[in-house]
C-alpha cells in the first residue's frame, strides 16, 4: 500500500518532467531539411568495383646481384724452403788430442752431406731470416797410421800401432741458424745443431816395440822388418792369440761405440746473387763435438 502510494505520488510530477524535456529537445535541434532522393540505379551507372592500383614499379623488390666470393688470402709471410749440398774439410788436431794422450795421429780429412731446409722471414728485419736444417752428412774419420798411447800408461808395454779400416761417421742432425742479410749479395750466420752420429768401420790395433818417451814416434811392432809396417806383415799376426809387444797379434778394438750423439757449432758468410733468384753460397766453419773443426762451403737453392 505504501509503495502504491508513493508511486501514485511522484506520477504527476514524472508526467511534468517529460512533457517539459520533449519540448527542450524540440526547441533546441530543429529538423535537418529533406535531402532530394537519389535516382535509382541503372544498369549504365552501376557502381563497377574499384580496381587495386598496382605498385608502383619503384617499390617492386629485386634481388641485388651476389658478388663472387674471393679467394681467402695466404699468410702475409710464408715460410720458404730449399735444399743445399756441402763440403767440408775436417780436422782432429794432435794437439788438441795431447790432452789425452802422449802419442797420437792427427787427422785431416773431409766430409759431404745433403740437407733441407725451413726459412722464415723475421716480421720486424725483413733481412733477418731463422732456418730450420735437416741433414746428412758423411765424415772420414781415419788418420793415418801410427802409435798411440794414453796419459798415465807405460809406453814399453802399452804403446799400440793403431789402423782405421773405412772409419766413418754417418751423422744425421737437425740445426737452428739465423741468418742476417745486410744487402741483396751478403750475410752472415750463426748456429747450432744436435743429431746421431753412426759409426762406420774398425779400429785395428798392433803392439809396438822398443817403445819409450822418447821414441813413440819412430818405434814400431816387431814384425815390421823394413821400419815401414805393411798391411800383409800386420795382417798375418790376426790370430786372436794374446798380445805383447814381443810377440804382438793384430786385434780388433771393442769399445768403439756403435753409434754417439752430436753436437755442431757453426758460424760463417752468404753470398746470394740478385740475378740468380734462390741461388745461395755460403763458406762455413764450426766445430763437431767440440774437438773436430771444420771449414768448407756449400751452395743452396730456395724455392
């Protein structure tokens, strides 16, 4: 009941309230004026659908041409390589030899080899080269023969006519050399190497007679009629019977080692021709395991 009251109480008051906000609306917008109706559509003016415009050609993509790919670059200083052939002559002084011994044979021979190398240009002194040598070389290793006797023996008992039979060493050693140009033509070097060395051949040896301090030079075994020993008189004393030097018996000596480690030092001149491109000569000289000293030359060619 008192909802229907309260209804009934705002209803006029509501009815007012329109009335009033339809005659604001109508005061405020007046009516927009009749548009002439558009004539019909014929079968001539009919809308055709609108075309896509095409892209313009600026804006169609081609693929750009792929350059060709270079080749990669080598090493800005590559190593070079050659080969050299060399001779030398070689020599074992007798006075160098004094030290061990009171009596001795010198020896002056010679000795080739073969070898190849590895050559890099220094990065900062482009004159400056570090080589890397693989050889081989062969060295005749015979004195003469003749008496030997070491310190501390007894020259009566102990003096010994020694012979080197095709005595030899096959030495296969690998050097490090620098080598510094000061122009097109000329250079040094300097360098070291280490290796094997294979021992070739034999060492024979005869007891001498009548021998002293004195004479090791001029005394000779027993059997040596005419004062010069000859291989026959020598080789019919070969009976494998005890030796003396009064009843001397050529002997093969046992404790020579079959094969020994090696030591080069070497130093010397090069000498390269501007005209001649690769061609190298060199003149050397060094020692061999200290004692051995050698001089000689080779020539080398660089590829």
């Amino acid at each position: 009941m008192a909802r229907c009251l309260t209804i009934a109480a705002f209803a006029p008051m509501f009815i007012l309230g329109l009335g009033g906000a339809a005659s604001a609306r109508g005061k405020a917008a007046p009516a927009p004026p009749e548009k002439a109706p558009a004539p019909a559509a014929t079968e001539e003016t009919a809308v055709q659908p609108a075309e896509t415009p095409a892209p313009p050609e600026a804006a169609v993509e081609t693929e750009a041409p792929v350059a060709p790919t270079a080749a990669p670059a080598g090493p800005a200083n590559p190593p070079q390589f050659g080969v050299g052939f060399r001779a030398r002559m070689i020599s074992l002084p007798s006075a160098f030899l004094k030290a061990f011994t009171k009596a001795n044979q010198g020896l002056l021979s010679y000795g080739v080899g073969l070898d190849g190398f590895r050559r890099k240009r220094d990065n900062e002194n482009p004159n400056r080269f570090s080589e890397i040598s693989f050889a081989v070389t062969y060295q005749n290793m015979s004195p003469p023969d003749g008496n030997w006797l070491g310190n501390g023996h007894n020259a009566a008992i102990d003096t010994d006519w020694v012979q080197f039979k095709n005595f030899a060493f096959w030495t296969i050693d690998l050097s490090f050399i620098e080598r510094q140009y000061f122009n097109d033509v000329f250079g040094i070097h300097y360098g070291a190497g280490v290796g094997l060395t294979i021992v070739q051949g034999d060492v024979l040896r005869t007891k001498s007679y009548g021998c002293n301090d004195q004479n090791l030079n001029t005394c000779r075994p027993i059997v040596c009629t005419g004062g010069v020993c000859t291989e026959a008189e020598l080789a019919a004393t070969q009976n494998g019977r005890p030796s003396s030097a009064t009843d001397p018996h050529r002997f093969r000596e046992g404790a020579v080692w079959p094969a020994a480690p090696a030591l080069t030092l070497l130093t010397g001149l090069d000498f390269r021709i501007p005209q001649a491109q690769g061609l190298e000569f060199r003149l050397d000289a060094g020692f061999f395991d200290f004692l051995v000293i050698f001089v000689g030359g080779s020539v080398a060619y660089v590829f």
